[in-house]
C-alpha cells in the first residue's frame, strides 16, 4: 500500500525556527502554505507500513484546527 503525505514549514511571527506541519491531503497543504511565512507543501510518498503509521501520527498531532 503506498500513501502520500504532506508537510509544510512555516514560522509564526516571533519565532527564531521554523516548525513544520503535516497533512494526509493536497488541498489542506495547499491552503496551509498560502498564509504568509508558509513554504510550500512538500510531497512524501512512502509504502512502509511502519513509516505510514509514523507520518498518521504526525499528521494527528500537528494538523493545524482551522486552516
């Protein structure tokens, strides 16, 4: 099974570092990365089922509430 993900760095005002999010769809990253400071979505494909459940978790944990 092979799955695609997004990630998206951004810094918030303020902030010395940038952090980065992650998202299980296109459109979400795309909207995300519009906002000032936002670099575009980056794509990773992968079919590891261990790496799948990781970037899940990821995605869980920092998917922004309101893009």
């Amino acid at each position: 099974m092979k799955k695609v993900y997004y990630s998206v760095k951004y810094r918030a005002f303020g902030m010395f570092s940038s952090s980065t999010v992650w998202f299980d769809n296109k459109e979400d990253a795309v909207e995300f990365s519009k906002k000032d400071y936002h670099d575009a979505p980056v794509v990773h494909r992968v079919s590891n089922p261990e790496t799948i459940d990781k970037y899940d978790e990821l995605v869980a944990l920092t998917k922004p509430n309101k893009i």
